[in-house]
C-alpha cells in the first residue's frame, strides 16, 4: 500500500458519459498530480495540484477537469467519453514540489465501450 | 525540456547487476535526474534521484557522469521481481511534473 488511494479500481461505462474518479493523497502530501496511460501509450501527464490550486498543466483534453479540495483530495472529471478514453488513470502525491519524488496510486482503469 | 533516451530493453540474469543506461545530454545545470520503474500496470515506483553527485539507497545505485548527460541506474542484485519497465526522467524546470519517456524494459531471467 503506497498511501495514494484511487476509487474506484474498475470502471466501465458507456460512451458519452461522464465519470468521475478520486484521489486520495498519502497523509501530508500537497501535491496531487494526474496521469493517463492507454494501452499503446506511454504515461502521459494530465494536471497538477498544489493545496487547491491548479500548478501546472500537461496535455488534458477540455472533456477533462479537475480539481482539489481543502482536505488535499482530488477528482478527476471525464465527461462525453470515447472509447480513446479507455485508459489506466493513475493519480500521484508528493509533500511539496515533487523534490523527493512522487508516490503514485495503483490506478483506476477505465473501459469505455 | 531535456530529453533522455533509454533502449527499449534489456536482459539480465538473476543475481547479477543490472546496469541501466540513460542519455540526457540537454540538461540543464538545476535539472534533477529521477528513475522510476513499472511492474506490469501497477503504479510507477519511485525508485531514486541525483542531481550531480552519485546515490545509493535500499533500492538502487544513481551514478552520473560528471558533464551530467548521462547516467546509470544499478541493481546490485537483480531478481525477478525486478522485471519491469524502467524510466529515466529529467524535471522539468521550473514545474513540478514529471514528463515519463518509453523507458527500458527490463527482463531479469533465472
């Protein structure tokens, strides 16, 4: 157990909905940040959070949003999902400014069909 | 940003060391050089950091040249539980996110 708990583990849904999963960081931990892994992909960073505001930003689609709330937990909202969304999300924390490394969740997979 | 190359894989046998290689020949001076690795589709581990001077933890050594383009992440004693995609990261100034390459797979064998 890394300390970083996504919900759910599983997800499928259908296309053009929207999902939202949930982050939450190990105990201390700022920072929270998104990633997106598909199947013939690398890990592609999504979005940054530091105490509740938006630090930095990756290739996140507009369908897509996030955000932090004061007890550091995150949540990352899909909506009018395709089946390219069919991915692994995984969310990561770190104390600060990410010097010491991250601490990543054991991510939730996404099916869209 | 300052890329690293890695090759896509690599062997090694059990018990011995594994020596991973990365190119990072456009960092900068304030870059940190961070390695990671992923076990099948778990989340990634953190596994070490340096910015100039070599480190060794419980899980690894980081040797980095001394014109800073290149480093080695060692496994002193590989297992195989040590089978797993392996990446090399630059920071990215003046962010916090970490930009994730396709990394090494690595392929320990009894």
């Amino acid at each position: 157990d890394s300390g970083v708990t996504q919900t759910p583990k599983h997800l499928i849904t259908a296309t053009g909905q929207r999902v939202t999963l949930r982050c939450s960081p190990r105990s201390g931990d700022l920072s929270v940040y998104w990633y997106q892994q598909s199947l013939d992909q690398g890990l592609q960073f999504l979005i940054q959070y530091y105490n509740g505001e938006e630090r930095a930003k990756g290739n996140i689609l507009e369908r897509f949003s996030a955000q932090q709330f004061p007890d550091l937990h995150s949540e990352l909202n899909l909506s009018s999902l395709e089946l390219g969304d069919s991915a692994l999300y995984f969310c990561a924390s770190s104390p600060d400014r990410g010097n010491y490394g991250y601490t990543f969740g054991s991510g939730t997979r996404l099916t869209v069909v | 940003d300052a890329k690293t190359t890695q090759p896509p894989s690599m062997d090694c046998a059990e018990g011995r060391a594994a020596n991973l290689p990365c190119n990072h020949s456009t960092i900068s001076g304030n870059e940190y050089v961070y390695w990671y690795r992923q076990i099948h589709s778990q989340g990634p581990q953190y596994i070490i950091h340096g910015l100039k001077n070599n480190e060794t933890n419980e899980m690894a050594s980081l040797i980095i040249t001394e014109d800073r383009k290149s480093s080695t992440l060692i496994l002193p004693h590989a297992t195989l539980r040590d089978t797993a995609v392996y990446y090399c990261i630059v920071r990215v100034r003046g962010t916090d996110k970490l930009i994730f390459g396709t990394g090494t797979r690595l392929q320990v064998f009894p």
